[in-house]
C-alpha cells in the first residue's frame, strides 16, 4: 500500500466517518485501529482505497482491551512485514500539472512538484517502509509551507512523502558538456532554446538520463549514438500526436495518459515519413511525465523530443550526473540535471497493441498474488531483456528490465537489483532458478548466489519458462523467439510444448532445424542464415548478384558443408531474419531485431497470398519446414512479384504453420487449450494469425496478461516453474 497515500486516506476517512484510532505502517502493511458509530460504512470505504491502492486483504479483528483515543492521527512507521508492494513511479497527475502551470500556486514552474497521487517512487527508494527518510528525498527537509501542507489533513499532500517546492525541494542546473554549470535560474527557456536550435542535451528524468534532440537533429544524434537506423523515441503533447500516428484506441489514451505513461508503439499515417525518427511504419510516442517534462514543452518550438535512454548499446541507463559527463559529455552539447539521487534505475515502458514489451517504469516492481509455498524463490532471467523475479509469501515481485547480461556493467546491474529486491521484500532465496545454458553470466550469477546463501539451483529450459509465465495449467505452449537453449543443447526458438510446469513440457513440434553458417556471424549478416536454411545455387547467384565474391561464398558453402562454427537451430527469428535477407530488407543487423521488424514494416503494406504449408513427422515430432517457405519465396522474387506481398506471404504462411504444428499437438495430448508467448508474438500480423487460425479451429489461445512476450518474463516462468516443483517436493 506504500507511496499511494493509504495514510491520508484513511484519516480522512475517519474524520468523514467520525472514527475515532490510529493508523499505522507496519513495513509493507496498514494497521488501522478504530471505533465509532459509522464503523462498518467507514470499513467499507477502506476496504475501496485510494486511486493508486492495490488491496490483497482487509481483515477486521476486534480489539479487546483497547481504548480508544479522542480524534484519530497518523503514527510513525514501523519496520514489519516486507510482503507488501514497492510502488513504481507515478506520473505527474493532474491536480499537480495544473499547480505548476498556475500562477497563483506556490508550485507555479517546480519541476519536481507531486502529491500523493503522483511522482517518483521505485526509483528514490532506499528500503521500506516508504516514508521520506528512506527515500532520496531525505536530502531535502521539507519548508515551513511544504511541512505544513504535509501535516494538513485536509491537503491533497497531506503525508506525500516527495512534497518539495522552489524553497526547499531538488534543483535544476544546466551544465555544458563538460561539466561546468552554464545555469542555475530560467533552465527551461534556455534548455528549450538550444534544443530548437538543433542542440543534443543530456537531461535527468525519474530513472535516468534521456538523450534529446529535435526530428532536424535526428541524423546527428544516430551518428553519434552509433545507432544508424534504430528506432528513436519521441515525446509530444497529447494535442500533437494526430499529426504523427493514427489515432489511439480510447484504451490506448488512457494508457498514454494514465499513472504509468509508456512509451506506445503506434502506425504512422505515412509509413514513410518520419523516416530518420523510424524506418519501420510505426514509432514510439511518449506524452510528458513529469514537471520537468511539462515545463520545458511549455517553452518548446518544437512540436516533439527524440528521448531515447543515454546509455551504450548493451549497458545499463545512466542516472548519474558524474558519469553523463564522464561517459557521454563529448556526445552533448548540454546537460540538463537535478541534484536528487536516483536510487534505482527505470528505463521507459513500452506497450504496442496493449501487450507490454518492455516492463519498466510505471509498471515495476510489479507483484502478483500466486500460492508457491512457503520457501522462497529467486529467478535470476535469462540473457537478453533481463529482469529477476523473488517469490516471498504468497507473491511474485518482478524487477524492472534490466537489459542483455553479457557485460560486466549488466552484470553488476542485474547483481545489485537482486540484492534491492531482496531487502525490499526481506527474503533470502532457498531455491535460485536460472536458464539451463550453463554459459549465461545469470547462470554464474545463479551459482555464486547460490553459494552464498546454501540454496538450491533450480535450471529452467528458456522455452518452458515462456510457456509457465502464462499459465500453469495444462496447455499446448507456443513459444517462438530468438534464441534458446535446448534440451538437446543445440538453439531453440520456434517450439510447441505441451505440459504443465509440473509435469514438464513435452516437445510435440517445431520449426525446421536450419544451419547457422558462422554462428552468431549469420545473426549479424542475415544472409547467412538464409543460405544456411537454403543451402543451394539459387541462393549462391542471389548472393552473387549482391556482390558477395567467389571466395567468400566458397568459404560459406565449406563452413556450412563441414558443420564448422555451425550450429543448428529452430529459431522462428532467425527464418525471419533470412526472409528478411532473401527479400534484401536487411543484410545487416545494426541492432536487435532489426532484420526481422524491418521485414514486418514490409508486410504490412503487402497482401498475403496463399503459399504451401509443409509439414513432416520426425522422430515422432511435427517439424513446419521452413525452408519450404522461403523457397516459395525465392521463386515469387524471380516472378517479380512485389517484395512487400512476398514478405506478408511469408509472414503469414509461417503463423498459420505454426498454428497448425501447434493444432496437432492439442490433437495427439487432447490438451484444448493453447498458450503463446515469445518475441516473435509482438509481430501483429503473425500473432493475430495464429491465434485466428486457433480460433477458427475451436482451440482458445492464452497470453500473459501482466507481462512481456519478449524475455521479460522469463525470471517469472523460472520462478513459478521451480515453486510448484518445490510443492511438489521435487527440489
Ligand atoms: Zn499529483
Ligand atoms: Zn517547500
């Protein structure tokens, strides 16, 4: 209930209902002592809570030899039971935006205004209970004012443990690059000024430093960045957005407007403008989130930000003011930065279609009530798009994402968000589940933890966690992603496993196996993977044609002939990456997944024509080959058929190949219901044909509702998966 102003709730609903007792934190839980005539309507309003609240129980017990004091107050927190929620952050409400831009107010122009409704939370948190001493606001005693609205009943702030003003609250600068403080006083105009004159500047948010810039310097930024064709971020007011995107749904506003503010993923108007924004036929919009953000709009020319997250591809945000310097003064002009320690990094949120792709701000620490026992889990996640899960009590609490566990700085990131969410929650892993690839840095981190602490290990084959962090019932799970690590030790990714996570998935089906000529060489050149699924002379003269010379293609077919460095694979990706390269939309990967959502911003301009499904029995498992597939679309591109239709054939021919793999397996276990998760799910057009096709067939399709289909559920399907094999007294 912490940071969701239970407190002030409660006290003014006592003063309404005339109750006369306490109220009390204890750690994560509310204690309320009360008396009075209106006691059950009083209880019945408690039991609702504030806007923000997330109730797991009310239980009412008498209080024998109590009695009760005149009036009703607020006493200080005590340390108890860390079941409870870490609240992640707010944006800024209403109520507080109106204040900043009135005049009249005393918060009139404070960027860091908020209330007990909104502002940072997860991200200045040093432990719990949440009051101001535990948090990075402790550096800031609240003012004469700022006190006296916190200990009104009757205020909005009444108890908001980040109340601040101008007074008495964080402060704003504007450095240059280097580090010297160009500003104290008018940051805003004079941030807004460089930014419309074409000027990249560093700014401080809740979680971390944004990289900004307007659309005229979007080219310099990428080149800066090393990020030439990735997708930027973009900010804009509400009123803006229609000139960019097609209009939201009304679910997808109140999203965009809501507490948590993510960065959506919308269909441009004009696929192809905008196309130093984004290359593909969508971009993520943001709308302002907090003081600062609405401040500087308020003085801005420009009708949007590019706010992309400053850090280097692979590592952790950067929320330091020291380290923007160090590490990126070169790359800014200016830097825009507060004096208030950001305790926990939070990158932006981002949600396309209603589904969650990246779980971050405004959506984590996310917990959710599930009956695992009593010991006490840790999952640590796999490699890329990390994040770690604790089980504690009845609850599952998910980190924020923390990003690719591949070098030190992630390492130590995803080290550092284990150890704050176990002393958040107060547990001490007895069971620590892990990815089954014993070469994933999580995996080490598993071990050495595991040491520490004599708990168990618990490894958990990737696909299978997918599938568990959905349901954990009986399901035929459709798990289509990148890469996994298999039971057979080579790669998995395009998966039908049918099972329980108690009983183990049974793998019915899959995708072709298909060579990776190079190993993680053919993930970088896409054209690789498509000879290693098309080994053959069509495909030696496509490449040809495309300038490979002779000895380089005489190298690939050796390497793929003798095996060398070439490992198998049914990732759904990587054929998606090949029909990428076959259709020649990428033959470079410049940043992850750009092969295969390129290929996506393709097909939604083509029509899907009817290609041929083929599917074998091997080893008693449905095999969708694949290379039949790209075949079709091989001989479609020497018919001159448009590039943009081929890729929608593809896309389709493969989702409804999936689907039917994934029917036969419903038809050999008798299981009727299905469950789909994976990357390759945030792909509208395959998604939706899949669960279509399901449909049509009379089988139900399941996804996760509270999760991304990407990696960020995976420490969540380890966790669940080692729990109920712990219940079953199996480890
Ligand atoms: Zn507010
Ligand atoms: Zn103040």
């Amino acid at each position: 209930m912490q940071g969701v102003g239970f407190r002030p709730f409660v006290y003014a609903q006592a003063k309404r209902f005339g109750i006369h007792g306490t109220v009390i934190n204890h750690g994560s839980e509310v204690e309320i002592d009360a008396a009075g005539e209106n006691f059950d309507e009083f209880s019945l309003e408690i039991a609702k809570g504030p806007k923000m609240s997330v109730i797991d129980s009310v239980s009412v017990e008498p209080l024998p030899d109590w009695n009760p004091p005149t009036g009703f107050s607020i006493l200080p927190s005590q340390d108890g039971a860390r079941s409870g929620f870490v609240p992640a952050d707010i944006a800024t409400c209403e109520h507080c935006l109106h204040d900043i831009m009135d005049p009249k107010s005393r918060y009139y122009g404070y960027w860091a205004t908020s209330c007990t409704d909104c502002g940072p939370r997860y991200s200045i948190i040093k432990s719990v209970p949440y009051d101001r001493e535990r948090t990075s606001m402790d550096d800031f005693p609240g003012c004469h004012d700022c006190l006296k609205e916190y200990e009104n009943p009757g205020n909005r702030r009444h108890h908001a443990q980040t109340i601040a003003c101008t007074e008495c609250g964080p402060k704003l600068s504007l450095l240059k690059g280097s580090g010297e403080i160009v500003l104290e006083t008018e940051t805003f105009s004079a941030a807004a000024e460089l930014l419309d004159a074409g000027k990249i500047l560093a700014i401080r948010g809740i979680g971390g430093f944004h990289i900004c810039c307007t659309e005229e310097s979007a080219e310099k930024l990428k080149t800066v960045l090393g990020r030439p064709n990735q997708s930027l971020a973009v900010m804009m007011k509400p009123e803006t957005l229609g000139e960019f995107v097609t209009e939201p749904t009304k679910e997808e506003w109140d999203l965009l407007k809501g507490p948590v503010h993510p960065i959506m993923i919308l269909d441009k108007i004009d696929p192809e403008s905008h196309i130093s924004l984004s290359q593909l036929h969508n971009l993520g919009i943001m709308l302002p989130y907090t003081g600062l953000h609405h401040l500087l709009f308020a003085k801005l020319r420009s009708p949007l930000l590019i706010m992309t997250s400053a850090n280097s591809p692979g590592t952790p945000m950067i929320t330091e003011t020291k380290t923007i310097i160090e590490k990126m003064g070169r790359v800014v002009d200016f830097i825009l930065t507060h004096d208030r320690e950001i305790v926990n990094r939070c990158d932006d949120s981002i949600v396309r279609d209603g589904y969650l792709i990246r779980m971050s701000r405004g959506y984590a620490p996310v917990r959710t009530r599930m009956d695992l026992g009593n010991r006490q889990i840790l999952g640590v996640g796999p490699e890329r798009n990390a994040n770690t899960t604790v089980y504690t009590g009845g609850f599952l609490i998910t980190s924020p994402h923390i990003g690719n566990i591949r070098n030190p700085p992630t390492v130590a990131y995803l080290e550092e968000t284990i150890k704050k969410l176990t002393g958040l929650t107060g547990s001490v892993p007895e069971i620590i589940a892990h990815d089954l690839h014993p070469q994933f840095l999580s995996t080490r981190v598993a071990q050495q933890l595991a040491e520490r602490y004599g708990a168990v290990l618990c490894p958990v084959q990737h696909h299978r966690a997918h599938i568990a962090s959905v349901t954990i019932e009986e399901v035929v799970g459709i798990a289509i992603d990148g890469v996994g690590y298999g039971d057979d030790a080579t790669i998995w990714g395009g998966e039908i496993l049918a099972g329980s996570p108690g009983d183990g998935y049974i793998r019915t089906g899959h995708l072709e196996q298909a060579l990776m000529p190079g190993g993680d060489l053919a993930t970088k050149f896409p054209e690789r993977m498509l000879y290693g699924i098309l080994p053959n002379e069509e495909t030696v003269s496509l490449l040809r044609s495309r300038g490979w010379d002779e000895t380089a293609l005489r190298i690939l077919g050796q390497q793929t002939e003798k095996r060398f460095n070439t490992p198998v694979t049914t990732s759904t990706g990587r054929v998606l990456d090949a029909a990428s390269a076959l259709l020649g939309i990428c033959r470079e990967r410049t940043y992850d997944g750009e092969p295969s959502m390129m290929l996506e911003a393709y097909a939604a301009r083509g029509v899907a024509q009817p290609m041929e499904i083929a599917i074998e029995s091997r080893n008693g498992q449905d095999v969708l080959l694949t290379s039949s597939i790209l075949q079709e679309g091989m001989e479609m591109l020497s018919e001159g058929i448009c590039i943009a239709d081929i890729a929608a054939s593809i896309q389709t021919t493969l989702a409804k190949g999936i689907a039917d793999i994934a029917l036969n397996g419903v038809q050999t276990t008798g299981i009727q219901k299905t469950a789909l998760s994976g990357g390759v799910a945030i792909n509208r057009s395959i998604r939706e044909t899949i669960i279509e096709t399901l449909k049509n067939a009379g089988v139900e399709c399941i996804t996760n509702p509270r999760y991304p289909f990407g990696d960020g559920c995976i420490s969540c399907g380890q966790v669940i998966t080692a729990g109920i094999l712990a219940k079953e007294g199996r480890i």
